[in-house]
C-alpha cells in the first residue's frame, strides 16, 4: 500500500510535465526612442535612446553593444559604438560617433536581439527594425545576417 501511495504522486507529476504546453522565455527586447527630448540634460546631443529589457529587468550597459555600418565613396565602414548611461535604468544615449559623409546604419545588440537603425542623410533615424521569426506562435528576435546589413545599406544609399 506505501508503494502505490509514492507512485501516485509521481505519475501525476510526469503527466503534468508532459501535458504542459511549451513555453516561450521572453527574449531580450531594444526599442529605440528618436526623436530624443531635448529638454532632459541626460540626453543632450543624443541622437536616439536605446531602452535594453530583459525578462529579469532592466539590463546594464555591459549588455549592449553595436556598430556603425557604412558605405562611404563605395568602401565598406565598420566602427564600434559606445552607449552612456543615463539616470534610467535599462536606458541608454547614443551620441553620434561616425562621419557625415557616406550613408550609415547602427547594429545594436542586446544578447541574441538585434536592432538595425538607418541613419538618413540629416543623421536622423530613418528607419528602425528588429529582424525577427515565428517561433510557437510568437514573434521571436533573430539573427541578423551579413547579407541583410548589406542589402539594407545598399538600398539606404539609393534614397
């Protein structure tokens, strides 16, 4: 009689485990804010704000990253970017840290989700998308292939 009284317990607790949908974890999510308030002192000279989250909050500067893409006179450009701080956690100002000439974009990650930002011929945003797939029904955060950075400059430099 003990025996089955342990085995009842397991058996239901397998069935449960097995009967349960799966379960999509919330990816880290950028969203970019431009234009920029001009007003708060945090953000003076920013070109845009970039607001980092993550299932457990807010992320730290640590956790994000980019670079500026461009094409200037037909060459290819790379050039890592920094992010500051600003008094909001899991937001950060990005300054413009890349030359006028040329046409640019900004790749910028948060662990496995990427933001593409066009930068327009003023240094405004133009554009902005994070590239993502259908996974179990959701919209999930992919990566963003070298060839679609390439594609999206190209056409960028054509406007």
């Amino acid at each position: 009689m003990r025996r089955l009284m342990l085995l009842v317990p397991v058996l239901a607790l397998s069935t449960v485990a097995f009967a349960r949908p799966s379960v999509v974890i919330w990816p880290a999510w950028l969203s970019i804010e431009s234009p920029v308030n001009p007003f708060d002192r945090d953000n003076s000279g920013a070109l845009m704000l970039v607001h980092a989250m993550t299932r457990e909050g807010p992320a730290t500067l640590a956790n994000v990253s980019g670079s500026a893409q461009g094409l200037v006179n037909g060459a290819r450009r790379s050039i890592p970017i920094r992010f500051d701080t600003t008094s909001k956690p899991g937001i950060f100002a990005l300054r413009k840290q890349w030359p006028s000439e040329g046409t640019w974009l900004l790749q910028i990650a948060l662990y496995g989700t990427t933001a593409v930002v066009v930068v327009d011929r003023d240094g405004s945003v133009a554009s902005v998308r994070v590239p993502t797939q259908l996974q179990s029904g959701n919209q999930i955060p992919r990566a963003v292939a070298a060839k679609e950075i390439d594609s999206t400059l190209a056409a960028a430099a054509r406007r």
